[in-house]
C-alpha cells in the first residue's frame, strides 16, 4: 500500500456471550466499557472496551448464520481479527485489490462498529489471520 497503516486500531474477540465475558475484561482486567452497539448487517453484537491505544472488541452472533457465528462453530471463542487503521479506506481498497484482487474479501467498503468504514483482508493470503482495515471516523 502506498500509505500503509498508522497503528493497531483493536483486536476482534469472538465470545458466545458478552455479558458471560464483560466480568473478566472489566473486574479482572479493569478495563473500561465503551460502548456496547449491534452492528445489524455484519450481524454481530459489539462491546468496546479501552486499552491505552488499542481497543479490544467483544464479538457476539446475533444470529446462528452470521461470520462470528461460523467462526464460533468452527474455532471456538477466540482472537478473530487484528484491525489496522487507514487513513483512506476506499484508497487502500482500490490499491490491494488493483494487485491482487484475492487480498480483500470484498472490493466494496462496508460500515462496522461506530458507524466507522471497515474491509476485511483474506485470512488465506496473510497466512491465517484476519486483518481488517479501519478507517476512523468522528465520532
């Protein structure tokens, strides 16, 4: 990428339950709640939670079809995804996809937590991981 990431923005954590997990993260961590939101279209619920720089994203499936869902099934609860924040998504999109068009998932920029512009990099290309890129709004 011409202008690669500026920093980790959270990590994406798949849990059954956020209300079964919210006690670890915050009476033995101590971490802050920042907000808990339901992301509709990517079917997932989300608590955000503070940690310095980074933030740490609770996952829950809305639903049994969802991507967490699937993951859960899969793999258990677990580390999901590892997000980079971009400064411009669309521009980042129309470069990985211009060199390769199997290191995006999708070559269309969706919304995700916050209202915020999100794409997911295709974990087979990175070796296993799923890198998702963000680029942060106002809020």
């Amino acid at each position: 990428m011409e202008k690669p990431p500026t920093k980790i923005d959270h990590i994406g954590i798949a849990v059954r339950s956020i209300e079964e997990r919210l006690p670890y993260y915050q009476d033995v961590l101590g971490l802050s709640l920042l907000a808990v939101e339901d992301v509709p279209h990517q079917q997932v619920k989300v608590a955000i939670l503070a940690v310095g720089e980074v933030n740490i994203e609770l996952l829950e499936p809305l639903d049994d079809d969802g991507p967490i869902a699937r993951f859960i099934v899969s793999k258990g609860e677990g580390l999901h995804h590892v997000a980079f924040q971009v400064e411009d998504i669309a521009i980042c999109v129309q470069e990985l996809n211009r060199e390769d068009a199997s290191v995006c998932l999708s070559s269309t920029v969706s919304t995700g937590a916050g209202g915020q512009k999100v794409a997911f990099l295709n974990p087979s290309v990175s070796g296993g991981v799923l890198y998702e890129l963000v680029e942060k709004n106002e809020r």
